[in-house]
C-alpha cells in the first residue's frame, strides 16, 4: 500500500516543481504502431457505410461541334430505333477492407508510410457501357506541418494502380480517375491538432499551470510512427 501512494505523490510533486518553471519547455512522444491504425480502419469499415467518390461526369465532353447552329436541332427517330434503357450506372469509386487479398491498411517501411487502397466502382465511357472495376492503389503518405491551422497532416500521393475486373476496357483511363479521385477527395488528412493537445493541470489549491503544445514532429520508425511534441509550460489565466 505504501507503494502505490508513493506512485501518486511522485505526479503532484513533479506537477509543484514545474509550477515555477513557466517558460520551460519540455518534449514528449506519442508512439502509433500499424496495428493502432488497423483496429482504426476495421472500426470505419464496422461501424459506417464504405467511403464513397463520386466520378460522374468527369468523361464528359461537349465535342468540337457542341456550338454549332444546328446543334439544337432535335430529331425523332421510330421507337424500333432506340436502343433498350439499361439501368443507371453508378460512376464512383468505393474504398474497400479488402482486395485479392490484400487488405487496406497504414504500413511504416523504410522511413516511409505506405497505405495500399483496396476499391471498387463503376465507370460508363462512350460507346462501351456501364465496366465494373476493383484493384488496389499504391499510395504514399506525406506527413507535413501545417503551420496556419497548427495541425500534423498527411498528403495520400497515388504512386501506382493495378486494376482487375475491366476486362481490358479502359483500364488506363479508370486508373487516371482513381488516382485523381484519392488525390481530390481524401486529401488534406488531419493527424493531430496541436490545440487538442494542450491541457490544463491542476496544482496546490486553486492554481493551474497550463501544458501548451507549441510544435510536433514526426519520425517514422519500422512499424510504428513516433510523433515528438513540445510543450511549454504557462500560467493558467
């Protein structure tokens, strides 16, 4: 018992040193391995609808023709004519848990962070119809500070699509659509927000000391990022 109530004096005794330290400025390390992301991605997959980007319109084209006088002419052509409607085509890009598998995920390689992207999604080019796709995305993740919203983010960079399901039709446009879709849509990722990071501490009485989280730096290290905060002690107002 003696203890675990030296274990709880040794906090309050530290936080009363630091009291008179305002000014100072201290560092600390949060450690994030993959399998802290995993458990991330499986609760996003669990517990709500996949993410979704919509590609519709992005292969139309007006033709050299489209201002021309006769442009507006509307011309009707006997019922037997036309073509059997079809059902709609979704034009997006789903991401998925999963893809021959290989599942989606956040890896720590070589100082470097890999995400590969399982998908799936439809396409509708001209004169083909409605190509159901699925592949995987070799993504990069740039982790970068950005100074004006004070936040830790990352930038996903699409470095390599490998495409099953399309039957060879279209494969070079879809896989354009899917890098610019990942770079458009996912792009800013918030890590951490330096003003989540910041905290006030209780003291002796009524006081307060405040830990104030002024800069963050990432380090990668093989299966796990190690983020370093600095923090400087102030004088709760």
């Amino acid at each position: 018992m003696k203890k675990f109530r030296a274990l709880g004096v040794l906090p309050v005794f530290v936080l009363a040193l630091a009291a008179g330290a305002y000014g100072q400025r201290t560092e600390i390390t949060i450690s994030l391995g993959e399998q802290f992301f995993e458990t991330v991605i499986d609760s996003v997959f669990a517990h709500a609808a996949p993410p979704e980007f919509s590609i519709a319109g992005s292969s139309a084209s007006r033709g050299p023709l489209a201002n021309e006088p006769w442009s507006a002419l509307t011309i009707s052509y006997p019922r037997s004519f036309l073509p059997e409607p079809k059902a709609a085509c979704k034009e997006a890009i789903t991401l998925r848990r999963e893809n021959s598998g290989v599942r989606t995920a956040v890896l720590f390689r070589d100082g470097r962070i890999s995400a590969p992207l399982a998908f799936s999604g439809g396409y509708n080019p001209p004169l083909v119809g409605c190509v159901q796709f699925a592949g995987l995305a070799d993504t990069t993740l740039d982790l970068e500070f950005d100074e004006p919203g004070q936040r830790l983010i990352a930038r996903a960079r699409v470095t390599n699509v490998n495409l099953n399901g399309t039957g060879g039709v279209g494969g070079s446009v879809i896989a354009r659509l899917v890098q610019s879709s990942i770079d458009r849509k996912i792009n800013p990722i918030e890590m951490i927000s330096l003003d989540k990071l910041s905290f006030l501490l209780p003291l002796q009485g009524d006081s307060k000391m405040r830990m104030v989280a002024k800069a963050i730096r990432p380090e990668v290290h093989p299966g796990r990022l190690d983020i370093h905060v600095v923090y400087e002690f102030a004088k709760a107002q």
